[in-house]
C-alpha cells in the first residue's frame, strides 16, 4: 500500500522533471479600490472627484441641527454612557464607500489594498501623509493597536465581527495584513476597511472603556471644539485636514462649524427649527409634516420643504417580541398577536394615507423576497428545511389580511383568538390565561412619544382579545439600557436597511447574537435554519445567489412572526431654511440628513453655506410637498 509519505516523495520527483506551468500574473492584486462582490469599480485610479458632489462647494458657515434626548460620552465605540451625536466625524477609516454604488470601498487613509484571488487576507498601504490632529503620523501599529482594542474592549457589533480576522501582520511602518478565519465570509473585507482607526499614543495614556467628556484624538476632518454636557457640541472643520484634496473628499465637509444642540423632546426641537435656531431638519411624522410646517416663512420661501424619492432599502421597522421570554416562544401567539394590529385605521387617520404596510425585511429593495410564490431557485434552497418551516413559506406570498371592514376585523380577531386558545391561553372571565390561570400580560418599551397614540390604538384591539397591554416611553439612556439587557416583553425599534444584505442579518437574527448584551438580535432569534441561511447569505459571491438567499431568508422570518410589522415610506421628508446650497445631482443611495436614532450627519456634509447676495445664479430647491 503506497504510504503519504511515498505519494509526496512521488510528487516531489515529478515536480523536478516537469516543473507546474507558473502564470506571469501575480496570485494578489493591487488596486485602490475593492467590491465586495468582484463588481468593477465605477471611479478608476485616477478620479478626480465623485460625479454626484460640487467639487467648488465653497468653504464656510455653519450649520445647526438638533436631537433629542442627552449624552454624556464622546467616546462612541464603547456600549457605556449615551454616546454623543456624530462623535464618530473626528474618525477616519483606512476605506470609505459612496452613494452610487453597492458595497464598494475605496482608499481613506490607505492609498491601496492588496487582495489574493481567495480573498483570504486583506493588505492595506497606509497613505504618507495621514495625520492625527497632533500632527503626528497615523501608522500601521496605530491600525493594529486599534483592531486589538476594539475586539477586547469595544461595542458588541465590534467585538462580533473582528472575531472574523485571525491574524494581524504589521509588514513594515505604513503597510499592515489582515487574515481571516473563514473565506466564504463576503462581508469580511468590509470589516477592517470601515474600522475606526485610533491613536495607540493617545490610547495608552487615555482609558478607552470609560466615559469621557473630553474629546478623543482623531484624524478626521471635524475635531470636537466646545462642549456643554447633554446640552451642546459643537464641531470645528480642521483646515488644514490631511485628506482634504483627496478625490474621494473633494466637495466634502464643506461648513467651518456644525452646531448640534439637544433638545427634551422633538416637540421642542420642531419649534426650534421653525424659529430658526436648526437649520435643516428631516420629518418622521407624518401628521406633523402635514400640519406643522405651515408657518409665514415656508409661504415665503424662507423654508424649503421637500420629498426626495429615494431607492435606497428603508429598513424594517417594528414591535418585537422577546422569545427569550415563554410567553412569545410559540409562534401562534405571535401571528395572533400581529393580526390584531389595525394598520388600515392608523394609515387614514393618524398617517394621511401617506404610509405602506411593511411586509418584508428589505421593502423598496430588490431583496424583499415576500411579494410573490417562490421561485423553483428559492423553493429549492428552502426544500432542507421543509419538516421546520411553516407550510404558508411554500404556498403563499407573506401577507396580513387588511382590517379594511367589520367584518373582515371580526373575521380577524376570530382567528386571532383561535390562535391563542390552540396555544394554551382560554378565555376566562374576559382575560386571556394560561392553565396556571395567570393573566396574559406584557409591556410595550417605546423610546419616542411620537408612538404612542398609534400603539395605544393595537392595545385597544388586544384587550378585544383578552390581552393586557401597556406602554412605557423611557428616555434614550433608560431605553437603551433596558434594551441592551434584554429587559423589555416587546421593544419598536427600526433595524436599518441594506443594499446587500450580509454579516449585519447574522447578528440581527443568528443564534450567535441570541444573548450577548447589546446584541441587535432584539427578538432572541434562535433558528437553526436561519443559521444556515445566513451562513449561505454571507458566503454568497454573486448578485443572484445573494437575492435568491436574501428573498428565503426574508419568507422564513416573515412567517416566524418575530416582531409585528410596522410601515415604511420610500421618501426623505426634508425641512431646511433656504440658505445652503446643494449638489444638482441626488445619487441613488443617498441618507438625506439621518436618522431618527439620533444620528443627523449624512449627506448634509454634501452642502455648503450660501453667502446672501453672492449666489442668485444658483437656483434655489423646487418645493415638493407630497399631499399638499
């Protein structure tokens, strides 16, 4: 019997007499850019600015914007304190993306990235004249200083995905390796390339898991310049920031100072704006966009109002149910408990019919997979899993039947109760109980007050059914507390949406994610089967695959019922005083202003400041008030 040993001896004489064809080209390639999907790079090496800014935006002004709720950290990679707004502006990341294309990076801090065909190692090339705002240089054992501190001591959703790199090389001053556990991970080149880079120097004289009101040092093209604790920051533009010529910074960044001011509650912010003390302003409300902005100044076109069409996915929004808790573990009681939400009276009443029914996780995306029957792709990527999925994901698109008549309600409400009685919970005396004859009751954690008349309105629909319901709206340090331990019965919260669905789905619904604290996993999500999709979905290599896994991971969560769909709106709703200017050209995947999570930097680093009398050649924004 030939021995290993004998076949490698073999292999070793063969190789000598017949020496393997070696290709001319090399097995890694060099490039300023990277796809995570293999999608040539729209900007070649030599770009000089992305086509959707002003490349001339002239430099100035300041801009004023608000948020509600407080802070007392400016340290915004640690999970302790209430992180302030947009501290993370003073950080530069070795790559940085764009609003045109999908999962595509180019070079920040590094000038280049190195990539074997595999995909098994990542090697950046770190610019020359990188800078912190000391002046000193950002260098490779900052970048490794950074990994190491991140994955010991940072925020969950760090600690999580770093554990995807294996090895950190520092090859010489400006040129650093990263090597990853598993290859078949799409997303792993992502994670090193958007890794906030931090200064060892400043760091190891400065504790990094405290809170701190004193502003860290960084290397981005804003530093932190006043702060008033839980009132006020305020950002100065560094002038001479070391990657302010850069092609991929051109007609960026463009206001000397950003104002953020805090406010108590978004009713005293929406009076702010229109007094003039905030700038610019994006709507969530839509009573109150319908009915707020109707002051002297919007008539006389001092206020801009605006509905920006957009394509970009617009998350999934929700009430989630805590499964960690028994009684939401059965699935019955969570579709009864989605079916008693009355989306057809709050979308006439409170929302001016301006809201769709959120039915997918991925809605105004090519990767909502709900809509329709499976394909015979689909169907077959889902066949394994056949015996533990619920029939309805094989024979009908994920609906909600409207609450459209009395009748149809009754209907509704009918089986809703059906529901809970199949699941151990009778009718007695008008309340829903268990065979221990404890009452059905739960909490509904809200973080904004704006919420509560829509959800008060599904707590009168459940106490048809037996249910108790209440509602607890917390400040944003108390709801983010409770959230991240898990202390809640069910919690709204919107998860935000992605053009390629990859790692963020593992840790929104993997069992890996289930009980680490702070996890985005609100519900607890322990489903084997979803784990092996989301194995496939970030394995996944090409456009197709990923829809085909992304529209099978979208049924099987759908019909789960984890959390009660809420409604989404493909539009930005824009307030803004007339006096900025912006680019002609609005690309396809822009965020607007931000978010209702307290975040109000995006593209608003797009803008710049209009001097009065210097600028009437540039015509001011058409108002396009959707229902007006």
């Amino acid at each position: 019997m030939t021995t290993w040993i004998g076949i490698i001896a073999l292999g070793t004489v063969c190789w000598a007499a017949n020496p393997p064809y070696i290709p001319s080209t090399p097995i890694t390639k060099e490039s300023h850019g990277f796809s995570l999907l293999d999608l040539p790079l729209k900007y070649p090496e030599n770009f000089k600015h992305l086509s959707y800014v002003n490349p001339e935006a002239p430099k100035g002004g300041t801009l004023k914007l608000h948020v509600t709720g407080t802070f007392d950290n400016l340290n915004p990679y640690i999970l302790k304190g209430n992180k302030g707004a947009s501290t993370t502006l003073p950080f530069d990341t070795l790559m940085t993306g764009t609003y045109d294309e999908t999962d595509t990076y180019y070079g920040l801090i590094a000038k280049k990235v190195e990539l074997p065909l595999d995909r098994s190692f990542i090697t950046f090339f770190l610019r020359e004249e990188a800078r912190w705002h000391d002046a000193t240089p950002i260098l490779a054992e900052d970048v490794a200083f950074s990994y190491e501190l991140l994955k010991q001591k940072g925020t969950p959703s760090y600690r999580s995905v770093l554990n995807e790199i294996s090895k950190v090389d520092i090859l010489d001053k400006r040129k650093i390796r990263f090597t990853f556990k598993d290859t078949l991970n799409r997303d792993a080149l992502a994670i090193p390339a958007l890794m906030p880079i931090l200064s060892k120097a400043y760091f190891t004289k400065n504790a990094f898991d405290k809170t701190t009101l004193t502003p860290p040092l960084g290397s981005g093209p804003y530093r932190i310049r006043e702060v008033k604790p839980g009132h006020t920051l305020i950002f100065e533009r560094i002038k001479d920031y070391w990657g302010r010529d850069l092609p991929i910074n051109k007609g960026h960044y463009n206001f000397d100072e950003i104002q953020i001011d805090y406010y108590r509650d978004d009713g005293v912010a929406l009076e702010a704006f229109k007094a003039g003390q905030v700038d610019a302003r994006q709507e969530f409300s839509s009573k109150l966009w319908m009915s707020e902005y109707t002051t002297p100044a919007v008539k006389k076109g001092d206020i801009i109002l605006e509905s920006i069409r957009h394509q970009k996915p617009v998350g999934f929004q929700g009430l989630f149910f805590n499964v960690r808790r028994d009684k939401f573990k059965d699935r019955r009681v969570r579709k009864a408990l989605s079916l008693a939400f009355d989306f057809e009276w709050l979308n006439k009443n409170l929302f001016y019919g301006r809201y769709q029914r959120s039915l997918s996780l991925f809605e105004n995306s090519s990767m909502a997979g709900t809509k329709t029957l499976p394909t015979p792709a689909e169907q077959k990527r889902l066949e394994p899993f056949a015996k533990q999925l619920a029939p309805e994901v094989f024979t009908h698109p994920f609906s909600l039947p409207p609450h459209d008549t009395r009748e149809h309600i009754r209907s509704i409400l009918n089986e809703a109760g059906q529901l809970l009685a199949d699941a151990g919970w009778k009718m007695k005396k008008g309340k829903r109980v268990n065979a221990k004859n404890e009452p059905f009751t739960f909490e509904i954690l809200l973080a904004n007050a704006a919420l509560e008349r829509s959800v008060q309105f599904y707590i009168q629909n459940l106490q048809k059914l037996g249910l108790n319901a209440s509602i607890r709206t917390l400040d944003p340090a108390q709801y983010q507390n409770r959230r991240q331990s898990f202390d809640y019965d069910v919690l709204s919260i919107r998860f935000g949406g992605s053009l390629i669905p990859g790692i963020e789905q593992v840790y929104r619904w993997g069992s890996v994610s289930a009980l680490q604290p702070g996890s985005p996993n609100i519900s607890g999500v322990q489903n084997k089967t979803l784990d092996l999709l989301l194995e496939q979905l970030v394995a996944a290599r090409t456009l197709n695959d990923i829809t085909e896994i992304a529209h099978a991971l979208d049924r099987v969560i759908m019909w789960e019922y984890y959390a009660v769909p809420a409604w989404h709106y493909p539009y930005h709703d824009i307030a803004t005083w007339n006096k900025f200017g912006k680019p002609a050209i609005i690309p396809p995947y822009l965020d607007v202003i931000g978010s209702s999570a307290g975040e109000p930097i995006a593209s608003l680093h797009l803008w710049w400041s209009l001097r009065r009398g210097t600028e009437a050649a540039i015509p001011a924004p058409t108002r396009n008030r959707m229902g007006a």
